[in-house]
C-alpha cells in the first residue's frame, strides 16, 4: 500500500517539479508534501525504511559501492593487511501486500592490490610463499524477502542490536522458495523491528549477519582450498541515513553511507587450508548508495565488468525467489574439485 501510494504520488508530478525537487540524481525525487512521520516500532514501516535505507522502491534499480581492505590475524601476532577488495551491488525490493518485501539485485567483489588498488589476478601468499590464482565473488541472481516476522531461531536480539542469521550458504532454490512457511523448531516469530536510533538530522542503525553453516568447499573435494566442513562469516554495519530523505513516502529511496566490518575463515583462494596456520580474516570497510547510477560502481571494478560479464551492469528482469550466495558457493561452483574422485553434489 505504501507503495502505491508513492508510485500514485510520483505520477502527479510535472517534469519540472520533479527536476527541481530532485536530490541525488537517480536515488528519486523529493515532493513539496510535508514528511511522514515513521513509526519504527510497526514492523511494516520498518520494513519500508529497511528498503529505502538498502536500496530502492523505484521502478529502477540503483547501485551501491563498497571498498576496504582485508587483515589477517595468526595466533597472537598483530594484524596486517593482506589484500584491498572492492565490489559493487544493484538494489531493488518491492512492496508485497502484506507489508513484506521481494528483494533482487546483483553484485560483486574483487580483491586488489594494496599499493595500486587494481585488481589482483594472482595473489602472493606471504604465508606460504605461493602464487594463488585470485578468485573474486560474481552473484548475479540475489534474491530475498524481507519479512514483517522471523523465525524466532533465527532473529534474536541483545540489548544492543539485532543478530540475524537469515537463509544458509548451502541452501537450494527449492527451499528459498519454501522459506516463508519454515518458521523453526519453536513455531514462535518475532517482529522485524530494528534498532534505529535519531539523531539529529541522521538516523542512525547497526546491522548484523552472523552466520554458522556447512561450507561448500568441503575439505574432501578441495583439501587445499577448504578450512573445514563449517564456515563461520559475520558481516556487521552501521548506517548512517538522512532522516528527511528516509521520512519523505515521496521518495523510493534515501541516500545511504556505512562503515562496514566483516569477519572469515581463510578465503577458500588463498590455498591455506592445510597449511596448519590458525588465522582469521578482518575487513573494514566503506559502503555507499548515493546518487544511485552506474557511476556509483567503483572505477576498477566496472571496467573489469565491461570487459568480462557487461550483463552484471544491466539491472534484474524478473522476481523470482533463489538461495543467497557467498564467496564459498561461488568458489565451488567456478573451481573444480582438487579431488579428482571427488563428486559435486547438485
């Protein structure tokens, strides 16, 4: 409903109220209407907020950008950075009925070098001392929903911020598209009310994905690639969004900057499964969605898309539901077995 709403007030505008109202040139368009007010305790309105903050409720989708750098920490040593990565996604949700939300997009991330910032094609491991064929993350099928309620298994809170583990690295498409109905073990949901915070002219919102689940690069089908039969990777944001932009119903979407930090196990390219090194990976990161175009892609990261899958740059056509990827099911999807007697189950 809100949706229509917005689509039916967007569609009153003359060409020049909506060039003259517009702020950040493809994120949407501004309205001389007074903001509504949120009320971020309904589970609708933040699911609405979610997917103006994330991406667009606009007909087209817009693009965000994301660029930091990797570290490693071993045993009790200091941290130190290992690689650069830089990546991109296209986001696009749409209002269901019910006040849930389809997402779609695509995206992707590279790794680069440190010094130059190009991206790596073969990657010197300090550890071994072995050139590593660069393995970046392709994903052009995201799909999701956001819903009004979550599975109390899997949508708990502290008092601090939401955790949330939604979907599995290994999941099916079959059972993406069964996911609204599993609701756990306990039967019990809990809202999707998330922690937003005013403050001043920004709303503030820390985001977390905190994941444990079987990994597809198995230690028997890539012993040297795999770090072992489960993965553990979180992802962790805070987003800064501004309130007006956030609070106007006028808009499909607001502009959005983040810091982002993420933590993993050795990347499965990095070759350090039997390596016996015990280590993790940090990132940190900035993530962005501001004017929304194709100009938001990062320089390096374009141009290796122009050059080799230019259908990443051209927005979803379709809404139909599939699993979540991750660097790991992409890695085995692309990488054959290290085992030659190793079978790949579909």
């Amino acid at each position: 409903m809100y949706l229509d709403a917005m689509h039916n007030s967007l569609r009153t505008f003359s060409r020049r109220e909506a060039l003259g109202l517009a702020v950040g040139a493809g994120v949407g368009a501004t309205s001389a209407t007074p903001a509504a007010t949120l009320n971020l305790q309904d589970p609708r309105d933040n699911v609405y907020a979610w997917c103006k903050t994330w991406g667009t409720l606009g007909d087209a989708a817009v693009y965000g950008g994301h660029e930091g750098v990797f570290f490693a920490v071993v045993e009790d040593k200091r941290a130190i950075p290992l690689v650069g990565y830089v990546g991109f996604g296209s986001l696009q949700f749409k209002l269901l009925n019910n006040g849930d939300a389809l997402y779609r997009g695509k995206d992707a991330t590279f790794y680069t070098d440190l010094e130059t910032g190009e991206i790596l094609d073969v990657w010197d491991n300090p550890f071994t001392g072995e050139q590593c064929p660069v393995y970046p993350y392709v994903n052009d099928r995201v799909r999701t929903t956001m819903l009004q309620d979550y599975p109390a298994e899997r949508f708990a809170t502290d008092a601090y911020r939401w955790e949330i583990t939604i979907g599995n690295a290994t999941s099916s498409r079959e059972q993406a598209k069964t996911y609204r109905g599993d609701i756990g073990q306990s039967g019990r949901t809990k809202p999707f009310v998330l922690p937003w915070r005013r403050r001043g002219d920004y709303y503030l919102l820390s985001w977390d994905w905190m994941l444990e689940v079987v990994n597809p690069v198995t230690p028997e089908g890539w012993p040297l690639s795999s770090t072992g039969p489960t993965i553990n990777p979180s992802e962790h944001f805070v987003f800064f969004v501004p309130a007006a932009e956030l609070e106007d119903r006028s808009r499909p979407a607001a502009t959005m900057l983040a810091g982002f930090f993420r933590q993993t196990p050795w990347l499965p390219w990095m070759k350090m499964g039997q390596t016996g090194i015990e280590g993790r990976l940090f990132a940190n990161s900035h993530s962005y969605k501001t004017a929304g175009g194709l100009d938001n892609i990062p320089r390096v990261v374009r141009e290796r898309l122009e050059r080799d899958r230019p259908d990443m740059l051209e927005a979803p056509d379709d809404w139909e539901p599939g699993p979540i990827g991750s660097t790991w099911s992409y890695y085995a999807s692309v990488v054959p077995p290290e085992n030659p007697e190793y079978e790949v189950k579909k």
